[in-house]
C-alpha cells in the first residue's frame, strides 16, 4: 500500500478522471463487449446533482507516487424515502482499476464504502469485475437485479443475435434475420388490449407531482423531484426532435382518471448493434389501484413502434415473473446491484432496496 494513496476527486480533477474513464473504458469493452464503450463523459454533471451536499465527494482516486490516477469511483449521492422518512444514498458507479494496480481495488471500495454522512451506500451498475468486490466488501445483492426480463417484438435481429454468438456462418446469420417477419407473425407474444392514453411529457413540475403523489412507502424509492428530473433528463427536455437513440418521458392516464408516467432509453445492443431495443428506465404508477403489469401493455405498445425489442431489468417493486405476458427472464453475467445500509442496516434494507434503472452511475 506504500506506493499507492488515495485522493477525493474536486471539480479541478473531473477533465484528468474523464480521460482515465475513457481509456479504461475502451480497454474493458475491448475485452468484453457485454461492457459499456467509452462515451466521451466529461463528468461535470456530478456538479449539478440536486441531492449532493456542498461538503460531499465526487468520487475518489487511487493514483501512484508520481500522481498518475491507477483507479477511480465516482459518488453520486441520491436521495431516497423509505415510508415517510428521507434516506441519503450514496451511488458507486465507473469503478474501475488499472491492470497494474487491480490487488488495491479491494481497498479503494472500502474506503468508498466507509464514507460518512450518508444512510446507505450502493451501486446499480456492477459488472462481472466489480460485483465480486462488492460482495466480498460486506454489501449484499439487490434483489431482482440479476436479471432482466425481455419482451420481442420483431424476432428477425433476435434470431441473427442467436446465430453470431454461436459462431454460425454469416449467409445463415443473415437467412435467419430475413426469416424474421414470418417468425413474427407466428411467435410473437401476445399482450393484452392497451387502455391507458400514452404521451410524450416535459411537463416536469406535473411529473414530480405524480411521482409524489404515488410514492410507495413499502419500498426504498427515489425521490423524484423537478429538480432532480430536470438534472437525468435535461438533454432530452431541451431537445426539440426524437431521436433514435436516447431517452423520452411518457405520461399515461387510465379512463377512470388515474395517472402515472413511465421513461424509455432507446438505444442498439447484440454484437453487430443490429436490434433497435428499448430499455425501462424508470417508472411511476398508481400502485394502489392498480399493477405494474396493468401498464405494460402501454409501455409495449409505445416502444414496439420504434423498436424491436423491450428490456426491463428486474426490481421488487415490479413483482415480475418469468413469462409474464410473454417475456422472458434472463440472467445477467453478474449482479448489478449491491447495498450497504447504516439506517436501516444492510440485512434489512436489501429487502426493501427498489432501485430504477435511470439510478444507474
């Protein structure tokens, strides 16, 4: 540990983390391209974080006696509510660690993890690297954020997923995709008749009314502020156009009045980035009168327009199961989400931890 210490991250290191970011982002996804590819993140969005105390962090460093950074973890602190009661978190997320230095990640995430001030520590975007530290550190596993659940709606590029991973010939890959509207049509899930009106929404100040008006106090959620929404989705607010990639708010409202929205990240995944896929990023509903299935309909028949595939990664507060309306649960390479309680404790909170995907760091 004598050659090695470790420094805060201060807004005057953000440009110097941001290139070690994107060379270990490259070096990673290289390695396995299950992980994200470096998108030139300049990381000045910590700055604007509503929930960040002035005194907090931006992350840590680890970094050689000369100053070269060999490590970084950023920390976004994010607030939460368990029943009534605010509950600061602290979000781990782009935990990497240099080849060189890879026996100090060990060390780096527990003293990330002893940070002070917060009610819980976590992290929702482990990967098959970082998750085993995280374990071994004392956090314990999110429920449901193994897996994610997968709802086709166009089985051509699915098909062509199957046949590159297996190694098959291309002329074949290609065959399968153009077999693909047949397969569609014979296949494809059914899903119950949609009855909720679906919008796009900016309306931030109604949004936040919603998401507060439909808290559920059985769960640790995030507080969902105008704030807060205009710091995640500020890019698109200001965006005029759709665009192919990206992410959109939707408000729906049920005949009887009732109202929730949902936010859909649209973005390509497989090893040729051939399937046009939709990932749930975050949703809000009223879950005393109704269920999250009741909307899924919605969400489905919104993201089938534009693309070919549904995602949504596994949460308790969504009490998915496997086949629910046709979808299919898949086990992700590792957990992606592990939790350290203070108040609550760790064993209690886990129980209770219902992290979006949009509080992914």
């Amino acid at each position: 540990m004598a050659a090695f210490n470790f420094r805060s991250i201060v807004e005057q290191d953000l440009s110097e983390v941001a290139a070690f970011l994107h060379r270990q982002q490259e070096i990673t996804s290289r390695e396995d391209p299950t992980l994200p590819g470096p998108n030139n993140d300049n990381l000045r969005w910590l700055l604007s974080n509503p929930h960040r105390p002035p005194e907090a962090m931006l992350g840590d460093t680890l970094r050689d006696p000369e100053g070269k950074i060999l490590g970084m973890i950023l920390g976004v602190p994010r607030l939460y509510r368990l029943g009534s009661q605010p509950r600061l978190g602290l979000a781990g997320g782009n935990f990497y660690i240099d080849p060189s230095a890879r026996m100090q990640g060990f060390f780096m995430l527990r003293r990330f993890l002893a940070t002070k001030g917060f009610d819980f520590v976590y992290a929702n975007s482990c990967n098959r690297l970082s998750a085993p530290l995280w374990a071994k550190c004392g956090a314990l596993m999110v429920p449901e954020s193994e897996v994610e659940y997968l709802l086709p709606f166009k089985l051509g590029p699915l098909a062509q997923e199957v046949a590159i991973r297996r190694g098959w010939p291309p002329a074949l890959a290609r065959g399968l995709r153009a077999l693909g509207p047949l397969a569609t049509l014979i296949a494809r899930p059914r899903l119950p008749k949609n009855r909720l009106r679906v919008e796009p929404s900016k309306d931030v100040e109604r949004l936040a009314e919603i998401a507060e008006r439909n808290h559920n106090p059985a769960f640790l959620q995030p507080e969902r502020s105008a704030p807060y929404l205009n710091w995640t989705y500020g890019s698109w607010l200001e965006s005029p156009d759709f665009k192919e990639d990206g992410v959109v708010i939707y408000h729906f409202s049920s005949p009887s009045g009732q109202e929730g929205w949902f936010s859909l990240i649209y973005a390509r995944r497989g090893h040729q980035d051939q399937i046009r896929a939709a990932r749930l990023n975050d949703i809000v509903w009223p879950h005393e009168n109704m269920s999250f299935a009741d909307v899924i309909p919605a969400i489905a028949e919104t993201a089938r327009i534009r693309t070919d595939l549904l995602s949504i990664r596994g949460r308790l507060g969504l009490a998915l199961e496997d086949r629910m309306m046709g979808m299919r649960r898949r086990t992700l390479l590792a957990p992606e989400g592990y939790i350290m309680g203070r108040n609550p404790q760790t064993a209690d909170v886990v129980k209770v931890a219902d992290f979006p995907f949009a509080d992914r760091y």
